[in-house]
C-alpha cells in the first residue's frame, strides 16, 4: 500500500528577519551591511559623504606616492603595511611586466582578506609575496627571499581603517569595544592589561613621548594601576578628568594613541626600520614614508637627514607633503598625514 505525500502546511515558517536599527541609517559597525558587502551605490554615497565605508581603507596620498616612488616594469617594490591593499593595488600594475610586490602586514585578521583582494587583481601569483610579518623584519624576509634589496619602499605608518571602526579591536573611544588596540592579537598584552599593570611614572613618561599630552602627569596619576577592561570604562574615566567638554575628545585622541603606540612597540619598530632602511634599498632605490603623528614624523625626518649628512641618501624631501584639502574633505583621516620621501645614493 503506497503512502499518501504529506500535506504542506498550511502556514510555512518565515524566513528569520534582518535585524532592524534606529534612524535611517546603520551606526553600528556590525549593522552596516550593504558596505561590508561592498555595494557600489553605498560605497559611492557614503565617500560621497566624506566618510570612510565601514571595512574599508582610503589610500592616503596616492598619486604622490605613486610619483615618488616612480616605478618602472621589472622592478620589486615592498609594501611594509598592506593593510587593505589600496596602495598595493596601485603598485602592482606599475611594475608590469615582469615586477614583484613584497607586501608585509602583522595583523592576521585583515591580512588573508587583503590577499584575496590583491591575488583576485589577476596578476601572475610569482608577481605578489604576502607575508605575515613586522615591517622591522624586513631584512631578515629579504635575505630569505635571496634579494639585496628592493628598487621602490613604501611604509604607511597608520592604523588602517578597517581596525579602527571594528568595535572588536578595541581601537576607537567612539565605540564600546574590549580595551584591546593589539594589531596582532595573537601577542602581546592589551591595552587594558598594560593599564593595570604599569607605573604612574612610566605612564607619564608614555602619554608625553608617544602623544606629547599636556597633562600626563595628571592622567597617569589617575590612570595608573587601574582595570578599565572596555574603551567606554576608560572614556568615562577620561571624561571625568576633562571638565571642559571641548576638550574631552582631544584628550581621548592622545591617551587612545599613546596606548595603541605602547602597546604595538611601533616606535621600536620603526626605529630598527630606520635604522636598517638603506640597506633594503637598491642604489638608487626610492623610499615614502607615511607619518600620522609629530613622534614618527619627528623619527623619520632625524633619521632622513642623517643619511643625507653621511651620504647615505642622495637626496631627500625639503619639505613634508601633505593632503590637499580636496583630499581631507572627501576622506578627513587623511588630515594628519605627513609624506616623506628619499633616494639611495649610488
């Protein structure tokens, strides 16, 4: 006896609703779906808007970067801090036929999806080497690779915007997230870890090298030896200590990065570049340097004219280049770059 179908009911489940936001549009980085999923018109709207799409990274001061570094086919460029990929995908064609791009990053989340990026440009696979390394390592990668050196060097000192709006990274004081700032959280401690655990004299010391913070040795008093474990804990902190609401968000830029500079070690890092910079290069290599804030900018100029003085470089920048202000309009991270550039003496 053959079974009879079963019957379909007469009120099937609905498929599960997507989640719905205040206002007319997303705030939160998780909510903002069409620009994680990279829709044009979004992508469009909110550039158009002088924003940076939730995700994604603004390339800083290209078409300089690009003339600076001046690249011919055939030869190797490296990339210290690939971060989104969007100087590299500018590099890549210029060095055609027959170039390769050594591109280095240390933050293992973003890294894999900026290599499918890159690798989905079409080039030939031997044109682009990816590795998950610090930009302080680049002799030690270039030996191994059995190069003398690299023709073009560029190294964008910033965090990348994609790190910077993921709540989860605990970089930004505008939004609650884990009081973390680790560009590589696979080491190292955290923000909150370096807090609870450090001096009010060397947090003062900290605030005034990495973000020169008129009242560090306020801050540290309070700061020091306390758990703030998210970036809203220790805002709030900050806020208390800051009566004057106009400079409540200044003081939160500086201690916010004077933190992420510590705990990153990204002054050790770009000292032992600096130091070794010259011989990564190729005579005649070209070298740009992009600076976010006065303690790198300060590093990279003492170490340009250095070589200068001993002959090390040929010739270097006169003068820092900076965004123009049709660029800090359409992508207003861009503010506070400085550009720095110099050539290999033969």
């Amino acid at each position: 006896m053959s079974s009879s179908p079963t019957p379909a009911p007469d009120n099937p489940p609905r498929p599960p609703r997507r989640k719905r936001y205040s206002g007319r549009n997303p705030q939160r980085f998780e909510d903002k779906y069409k620009e994680h999923r990279q829709d044009p018109a979004t992508l469009a709207k909110v550039t158009a808007s002088g924003k940076t799409p939730a995700g994604t990274h603004i390339p800083i001061l290209l078409p300089e970067i690009l003339e600076i570094l001046a690249l011919r086919p055939g030869e190797t460029v490296a990339d210290l801090t690939v971060g989104y990929g969007g100087h590299a995908s500018a590099l890549l064609p210029a060095i055609q036929p027959g170039g390769r791009l050594i591109a280095l990053d240390i933050d293992p989340l973003e890294l894999p999806r900026t290599e499918t990026r890159l690798r989905a440009l079409g080039f030939p696979d031997e044109t682009l080497t990816i590795q998950r390394n610090n930009f302080a390592g680049l002799p030690k990668l270039l030996a191994t690779l059995g190069l003398p050196g690299v023709d073009a060097l560029l190294a964008d000192l910033g965090v990348s915007s994609m790190q910077i709006d993921n709540p989860s990274r605990g970089f930004s004081f505008k939004t609650e997230g884990p009081l973390d700032m680790r560009l590589n959280p696979d080491r190292g401690q955290t923000a909150s870890a370096l807090l609870a655990g450090i001096t009010p004299q060397k947090l003062a010391a900290l605030l005034h090298e990495n973000a020169d913070e008129p009242r560090a040795f306020l801050l540290a008093d309070a700061l020091a030896g306390k758990t703030f474990p998210t970036t809203r804990a220790l805002t709030e902190a900050l806020r208390a200590l800051t009566p004057d609401p106009d400079e409540a968000e200044i003081t939160f830029r500086r201690v916010f990065q004077a933190l992420r500079i510590a705990v990153n070690e990204e002054f050790t890092a770009l000292n032992t570049l600096l130091r070794h910079l010259p011989d990564c290069l190729n005579p005649g290599g070209r070298v740009a340097l992009l600076t976010f804030h006065s303690g790198e900018d300060r590093r990279v100029k003492k170490a340009l004219a250095a070589g200068l003085a001993d002959g090390t470089w040929s010739s270097i920048a006169d003068t820092v280049i900076r965004p123009t202000p049709a660029e800090q309009h359409a992508n207003p991270r861009s503010t506070s770059a400085k550009l720095r550039w110099a050539i290999r003496a033969y």
